[in-house]
C-alpha cells in the first residue's frame, strides 16, 4: 500500500498560497460553516423510498418509474435548496446558485442518483444529496458566491455515464438510435426523463466552460474502512483494459481418453488464471487485474474440457502499467496454451483511458480536510465516475468517504452517517476555497 | 502405458488347453469360419438411417421414435439370422438359437442400439450389429451349439444401462417411477418399447443363471487407434467417483477492491484444477481425473469471482487407487482454499464400482486373436457399459475395437470397417470356443 496522509501542517498549505489575489469574502469565518448533518443524512433516508428492495437497499435504475419519481424528489430539495432548477436536453439535472462575478464560468459539484438492480442506498446518492445540502447551507449563510454553482445529478450514470458523457460532448447518434439490450433506444429512454434527444449537442460543454468539477462519492472499496481514514482524495480514475480470450483444446470423453492423449483447455485457462494473479502483483503499486468470467465448455463432469472463454481486466493510473502487464500475460498464455497443446485467440473488447484528477483541486481539498481535522489518503479511484469525463473539459476532483467492508452494488451497501457529514463538509469547503481562489 | 501383446505364442494357449473335455464340434473346421464382412458393414450402414442426423451421425435417444424403429429393424435382421426374438419384461431384445446340451446355460453376447443425441453410428451399433452377424454366420454354418446362444440388444444403455441393471435385478421400483428430465417415468418409456413394467421382476437373472456374456464394443478412446493396435481385450470397466465441490470466496468490485483485500474463490479453484492434474499423474497406471464443469458466480468481468462450483472425477480399475487420489485432493482442496481465504464443501455424488472381466475369458479372447492373427492390448475400459452389470451374474468379457482418433459420442465416431469385421470374427470365434468349453 502506498499511502500518504495529507494532514495540514505537512501539506503546508494556507489561505494565502490558496488566494493569491487575497479575496476572502466575508473575511474568513466561511471557514468555521458546516452542513446540517442531520438534514443530509435525513434526505438520503429519504431518496430511499425511491425503488426500496424488499430486502433493502434500491433498485432504481436509470429511466425506471423509481428513477423519474426519485429525480422529482431530488428537483424539489433543489429548489428547498434555493436553486433554479433545469434538465439539460441529456437529462441531467442542474441546479444553479447565481453568481456576482460577471462571465466567471460556473463551479459543477454533484454525483448521480440511479442505481444498480439490487443496488444500495449510498452509491451515488451520497454526493448528490451532500452537493444538495452544501447548497442549501449556502443559502442559509446567505453566501455571496463569485462563481454561478451548479448541482448537478447526472442522468444514468450505471449504465454507461451517459448524462457526463453527454454533457462533454462524447455520445453519438448511434448511441441515441441504438436500441438497448431491452430494445429500447437511448433518445426515448432520455425523453421519458425530460430530455430532448434532438438538442443533444446542446448539452455539450468544451474545454473552459466550467471552471472545475467535483465529486464526492462513497469509495466502493475497502481502503478507507479497513485503514480507518476519512477521507479520501482521489488523484485520479483508473484505465481499464478488458480482453476477451478463448482457448481451444479437444473436447473428449473422460473415461477413455488417457491423460497424457487429452488437450484440456482448462488446464490452460487455470494456469492462466493463476499466471495473471501472479503478474499483477509481483510489483509495487495499486494496479488490478481480474478474471471475472470463465466458461468451461461442454461443461459436463465426464467430458474433457474442449474450450474456456474467459475475461481478463486490468485496471491503474497507468495505461503504459496495464500495457506492460498486458505483454507478460500475454507471454504467459502464449507459454501454457502451448504446454496443454491448446490453441488460443483474444480480443481486446475496449479500453477506458485513465483520468487524472487535477493537482490543485487535490491540494484544495487538502486544505479543507486539513482544516476540518480529518485523516485523508491519497488514492485511486478502481470504478469509473462522471468525473472521468468533465475531466476532458475542466479540472476535475473526486472526495471518497468510506464504505463499510468494501461492500458496494449490493443492499448491504454502508456508509456511516458521520462519514456522509463529513464528506459533504470536505465538499463545502472545496467549494468555498475553490470560489474564492 | 503399461501395454501386453497377446500373441498366439506368447500367450502358449492352445485347444488342448481350451477344451479339457476333448469336445471339438466338427473337429476344427470352425477354427477357420469367418463372419460375413460386406454384411455386418451393410447391416451398419442400414442401421444408420434411424435417427440420422442432418450432420451425420445418429440422434437415436433411448425410446424416442428413432430407436423404436431401429430396434424393428434389429427384429428383422434377427429373424433373418435364424433367431427366435423376443423382447423382455425390461424392453430388452434377444434373440435365441437353441443349443443341444439339455439345461446349458446361455451364453449371452450383443451390445445396445441406442446413442446420445448427437452420437456417432459405431456406439454400440458395431456390438449389437456383429452379434447378429455370429448368429448369422452359425446359422449359415448350421453350427449345432451346445449351449444357447442369446443375441442381446439392451435397452437405452446410455442414459444409465436400463436394460442390463433390469436384467440383473438392480432396477428399483422407484428407478422406474420417479419421472426423468422430460417429465416421463422409466416405467412409461420401457411400455413405448414393447416391455412391460409391471412384470419387471421376471426380466432378473440371478448368478450362475448365464454361462458367460461377451460385448464388443468401440474404444471410445485413443489408445488402440494412436498404436496401430486392432483388438483391445478389456481387463474390466472402470470404477468412477464423482465428487461437486464448490469454493466460496466473497464477491466484490474487481477495481474498487485491492489484490490483497480479495477472497477470490476461482484462485483456489484454478490451484484444484492443477493439483487434480498433478496427483493423478503423478503416478504410474491408468487412472483418470477429470474437472469437467467448472461455474464461476457471478461471472462479470468487473467483479471478484465469490463462487466456483466444480466436478471432480476420478476413474481407474482399483476403487483403493480411486480413493487413495481422492485423500490427496481433499488434502489440497484444503491447502488452496486456507491459501486464497476461501471456504468450501463437497459431496461425493455417486460411485461406480469397478467391475473385472473374467480371467478365463480373457484367455479365450486372447486365444482368439492369436488364431486369427491380429495384434492385441489388455486394456481397461474407461467408459461404462452394459458388461459392467453382467458381472455381477456372470463371467464376463469385452472386445474392443479402435476409433479413429479416439473421437466418440460425436457425429465424426468412425471404426474403420475392417475393424468392424476383425471384431466380429473375435467375437464368432470367441463364442464358438465358450461353446465347445
């Protein structure tokens, strides 16, 4: 593990570093607000109505009934909130506070609310209802914010960070005209959210349309808890390359083909499975790699295995890390399917390109966790964000708060009520530093 | 390979040996009949036609109309060869050519007609069709046999030797009650093939009530085809253990969670998979051991597999040896899953016991051979068969005879047709010496 611990006196940094022009509006007691605790974690209790599980936790995915219903509750904290509220023609959700600074491009905060089948109650719903309420203390304060604010809850983050994606530009009419998996197209799905699929360029944002984006999101893994840290300050979301492999040896009968007459493409695939454990940890560092899917082919207990089709995933900060770890695997599987006397073919399916996020908003939000007394980390983020994408267009950070034993994308789904506080008071003060910088 | 030519000289045996009581029918002309090669190869090839497959290849599922009216064509050629047909209480077929000697025993010889979806047309058609063939050739010879000789087509031998566990006794009234896959009882489907379930009890024949039974039957394997041997003589059939074993880990999101934090059940798994191999190789002999289904749960590329459920089967003609390899796998399964923090559970789903051929029939099969010229191996057999159930009533023998390439249960099964003719003159002159013994 390589951590680092931003605590104040070793990030040394101050508000004079951080203000170089020396504008602190309201001197300096902004620095002593907090949020209402309670009412964030009450309003995340509460968006858990939206597509409840019988078993707990939500079902609310992207353009269902328990999406639209939820996307109304999150519209109606938003004007509590002192916002004016629209959907951009993507559907995302964007809540603005005015701004006096005149031309200033507008300072984007906020997460997503839709969910996985069978999701939990924290994923995505923690930063929206904590943008939400940085918002409303704003106005309770009665803040004379420079920059328009905009909470933003972006539309069908699980399925393919649509609402980000559409917002810097990256979906294609294919994408709109597509149909999905349920035979629905993207453009309806996005109508049945209040969007307009025919102004969908309108949502587009270029490069120096806004002035920086952050996020706060529950880490999904298990880093935070496990260690007892606060916070975490994401330096950036891995890439991912994804490849898709099938080896082929002689499917055949059990009992009468002797060991040493079989081509048994499980041998292989075992091996391989082991070899790409082996690789990605022999060195130091956060990468990740994964065999999730393996299929074994006839699949009966007294058939030698004919065929494996399997996935391998690698993911870190470093494309060149994952390329490199990519050769060895390869090497590796060009050694043991030769051994076995299998054969082998591979596609690579698609890759993420890492996104970095941006070393002053890092250093902002060190300050804020400084500042707030909390223990921080530095750390990747291993799942994809919107983040990723307005980091094509603007300085991009991410704040993790803890989720408990890692658990994500499942009912059991945890983040303690003390954490979504302090998470959303880390996201107050990013935002009040990042206003008057 | 541990491989022993049985050759005429080698094997020292002569008449003399073979017949203590001096009894030789017609002196030894007999040593020289020959079965009719163009008609088993005809009756094969006519044979092929019920259930033929678009691909090539049969469907001829036990008790499906294919193998109704395969078995009306097996009638027919019975009747042809002189034989007084009937079919058992169990739906087997058998044809009778009385013999002279006053309450002899039969000898019992055939094979079954009925294949796997999608199966080849030697599996069992080269048996049942050469048996015929003998009786054709005997009756051709008028041959006065001493005991009578049954000609067997056993009922649906592949979904678990029906005809031949009813024949020995061994199916119960719950076998034939409790509905298949498809939702229909044993009992109904022996009724749609001319037996009659409520009379099952008839069909048994308990110990010493048969002289001996003799099956030819295709390799199904590699063995004789790779060493360009032509008769295989089967030592016995072997025993199998099958043992469901599945790992569990933890489930979790394959970039959010560190390769230090995961209990990855298919590490485990694929360290099994390579310990099987290993330990069953590890030593001289026969013995097989197959991981021939393998599921990984959930199976996303993007998530930590927290499940795999697997088979492991082991065969070999010794149970010690059998259970001895399976200790040593227990004793790894153990190791691997304490390694990769996992858990697991298994089930020793069902046992066949091995079942030895008759040492005095192998002798006469070897006898055989040598007359005729061919080259020979003891081998076991690592498929099931009818034989295996005869043993527990009778002396028992098997013949086989090579496979191209070892490919069987499969559309492209070929036995060459000599093959098919070198066999079934084993079997005449095999049947002719039990005769005259």
């Amino acid at each position: 593990m390589n951590r680092r611990r931003f605590l104040g006196a070793a990030a040394g940094l101050g508000a004079a570093a951080l203000y170089p022009r020396g504008l602190a509006p309201q001197g300096t007691a902004w620095r002593s607000w907090r949020v209402n605790g309670a009412r964030v974690n009450q309003h995340l209790s509460d968006l858990s109505r939206f597509g409840r599980n019988p078993q707990g936790g939500v079902s609310r995915v992207a353009f269902s009934p328990a999406d639209v219903e939820g996307r109304a509750f999150v519209m109606e904290l938003m004007r509590a909130a002192g916002l004016s509220v629209r959907v951009d023609p993507v559907g995302n959700i964007l809540g603005r506070r005015e701004g006096s600074l005149a031309g200033a491009p507008p300072i984007l905060f906020g997460s997503h609310i839709d969910s996985v089948p069978e999701g939990g109650n924290y994923d995505g719903d923690v930063g929206s209802m904590s943008a939400i309420e940085v918002a409303h203390t704003l106005s309770d304060r009665s803040y004379p914010n420079r920059h328009p604010l905009d909470v933003v809850v972006w539309a069908d983050e699980e399925s393919g960070l649509t609402g980000s994606r559409g917002f810097v530009g990256d979906l294609s009419d294919e994408d709109l005209r597509t149909p999905g998996r349920d035979g629905v197209s993207l453009a309806e799905k996005i109508q049945r959210i209040g969007g307009n699929p025919l102004r969908i360029a309108e949502a587009k944002h270029g490069p120096g349309s806004v002035a920086a984006y952050i996020e706060l999101h529950i880490e999904q893994g298990g880093i935070l808890d496990q260690a007892g840290i606060q916070i975490g300050i994401v330096e950036g979301i891995v890439g991912i390359n994804h490849y898709d492999i099938t080896i082929n040896g002689f499917a055949n009968h059990a009992g009468t083909t002797p060991m040493d007459q079989r081509q048994n493409a499980l041998l292989s695939a075992a091996e391989l499975v082991l070899a790409v454990e082996r690789i990605v940890r022999a060195e130091p560092g956060r990468q990740v790699g994964t065999v999730g899917r393996l299929l074994v082919k006839p699949g009966a207990p007294n058939v030698v295995p004919g065929e494996v089709a399997l996935t391998v995933e690698l993911r870190d900060l470093s494309m060149e890390k994952i390329e490199a770890l990519w050769d060895r695997i390869y090497r590796e599987l060009q050694t043991v399917t030769s051994k076995h006397g299998t054969t082998f073919r591979f596609a690579q399916q698609h890759s993420n390109v890492a996104a970095l996020s941006d070393p002053h908003i890092r250093e902002v939000i060190a300050d804020a966790v400084a500042n707030l007394g909390f223990t921080s980390q530095v750390m990747p983020s291993g799942a994809g964000h919107d983040a990723q994408d307005l980091a094509h267009i603007c300085p991009m950070g991410m704040i993790f708060v803890p989720s408990v034993k890692g658990i994500s994308h499942s009912p059991a789904e945890l983040t303690r009520p003390e954490d979504v506080t302090n998470g959303a008071n880390v996201l107050l003060q990013t935002v009040l530093r990042l206003d008057q910088a």
